[in-house]
C-alpha cells in the first residue's frame, strides 16, 4: 500500500467500530474566504465525508464533490440525502492525481487533501480546473508541524507545504494572489483539545 493512494484512503474512512459517521465541523477558512464569491459552480477536491460539499450546495454552489474513496463517498450520499441536498451535489469517485475533467470550475476548494504525486503537484494540478475569472482556494497543513486531527497520525512531509512554496505556484502574469497566510487553531478530537497548523492561499485566474 502506497501513502495515500486508494487502500490508505479506504483505511482511513472505514466506519469507527461504534457504526456511528463522524461529521466534522465546515472549515472555517472556507467560509470566510467564499462568503464574497458570487456563486456558480464547484469543486471540492478531495471532499471526504462532505462536509464542505454539503455547507457549499446549502450556499447555492453547483457542486462537484471527488474524492478516491468509495467508503467516504458512501457515507456522504447517505449524508446528502438526510439533508435534502441528495440532487444538489454531484459525487465522483476518481483519483484526482490521474483524473482529467473534460470542464472547469468557477470554484475550486481544497481542504487537508493529499495526493500521492505531493502536495505542491497536486495544488499544481487542481488550479488548471479553475475557469477564467475563477478562484482557488487551499487549505492545507503548514510544514513543519506535525499533527492529524483527521486520521489520528502525523502527517509525513510530504502532505505539509510552507506558503511560500504554495504561493510560488502562481506567478503574477497568471494569478492574483487575494490570500496567502498562516494560522494556527484549536479543535477538539476526542474530546480533547489539539492545535493545527494550517497555511490558506486564495488566487484567482484572471479572465
């Protein structure tokens, strides 16, 4: 099993032993960092449980939720369908390090994703499925700290990136740099309190 391809995925969303989902809180970045957009269409890429492919849809988004996990998509149709929003989300069950999407989007999200190609080619490779005038958005983890409040182990290198290398991916003459920061919050796994450090880039492709 390679780090982060489809068996390590599958692993890391098989169902807690109690059979009980485990939804997580939207990402606050996300929120924040979108509420100005107007809405159109999106990808959420690398959607897991579909948190933010649901909050997205609530908002008015077209989404289109991938992820390479079958587990994790299972349990965010089910999830979907509890909240009604079942039509207002397209599924899609694709490795995103070898997908080629035929489209691109008005929006494109990133949240704690990891490919097995690396962090910075995976960033790489999801900002060409923005359309003109669209925007990306990643969050991810800052390196050189080392937690996983999502999987309950650290991260390897290779799944962190430091904003100057995320930022260096978008050079002025293609990309307006809106946000580009570090931040460091406080969430609560298992009933105890545990800080991640996260860097958030916002671009936009120019028309």
């Amino acid at each position: 099993m390679n780090e982060f391809d489809k068996d390590y995925w599958e692993d890391q969303w098989a169902p807690a032993p109690s059979g009980r989902s485990r939804p997580l809180p939207v990402n606050p970045y996300l929120t924040g960092e979108t509420a100005h957009l107007p809405v159109g269409t999106v990808l959420d890429a690398g959607c897991g449980t579909g948190t933010e492919a649901l909050w997205l849809a609530e908002q008015g988004w077209d989404v289109t939720a991938a992820d390479i996990s079958a587990t994790a998509l299972a349990e965010a149709r089910v999830r979907a369908a509890a909240a009604g929003a079942g039509e207002r989300v397209d599924w899609v069950e694709t490795d995103l390090s070898q997908w080629a999407p035929n489209r691109t989007w008005d929006l494109v999200v990133t949240n704690y994703a990891h490919a097995e190609i690396g962090q910075l080619p995976f960033y790489r490779r999801i900002a060409s499925w923005v359309a003109p005038g669209g925007t990306l958005l990643i969050v991810g983890h800052l390196h050189g700290h080392q937690h996983d409040v999502h999987h309950g182990h650290d991260q390897p290198e290779g799944a962190t990136a430091t904003l100057e290398g995320i930022t260096s991916l978008f050079p002025a003459s293609e990309w307006r740099i809106d946000s580009a920061y570090e931040h460091t919050r406080t969430v609560h796994a298992g009933g105890s309190p545990v800080q991640l450090h996260d860097v958030i880039v916002r671009v936009h492709r120019p028309t």
